[in-house]
C-alpha cells in the first residue's frame, strides 16, 4: 500500500494499523465543494466532531470501531446523511454527493 490515496487525503505519518479513519470528500456533480461541514454522529445520533471540508472537498475523522454517521451541511443544499462503518486497521472512504 502506498502512502496516499489516489486523489484524496494523503495517509503518510498515520498509523493506519492503530487508527479506525473515516475520510472523502463532498462533490456537487463533478466539482469539489470547499466550506462546507461534515458532521460525525454516534450511533444513537448524538454529535461527536465536526470539519469544514478544505479547498479540495476533503474531509478527515479519527474514530472508534462501529457505525457512525455523516452529516453533510453546504450552502444550497439539503443536509445529507450517510452511515458508515470505522474500524481499526481500515479507512473507510466515503464521496458525499450534495
């Protein structure tokens, strides 16, 4: 494995053995949407963390083994949920699509 993912964040300098990762990026239709928020939420729904995507759409969460949600917030857009598994050793890549 290489030390990137192609055209995403870069892994380098993270132990990805020790760290359940959640990472992708926000796109409207093929463009990146920079400024917008993702939000991670438990299981039961209550807010954990929250970025602001970079100027590349991207976004990063370090989280616990299990099922979490994605809350997307962006301007002209209906917020969008999507559930995802973290687990350790593993990074769960997720394209949110507002």
């Amino acid at each position: 494995m290489c030390g990137a993912t192609e055209g995403g964040l870069s892994l380098d300098g993270i132990d990805v053995k020790k760290e359940a990762v959640i990472q992708g990026q926000v796109v409207r239709g093929e463009e990146p949407v920079a400024g917008a928020y993702v939000r991670l939420l438990d299981r039961s729904g209550e807010f954990t963390a929250e970025v602001p995507t970079s100027a590349t759409g991207h976004f990063r969460f370090f989280a616990g083994d299990g099922q979490w949600t994605l809350r997307t917030l962006a301007p002209k857009a209906d917020p969008v949920d999507r559930v995802v598994q973290a687990q350790v050793g593993s990074v769960a890549e997720v394209t949110v699509a507002i």
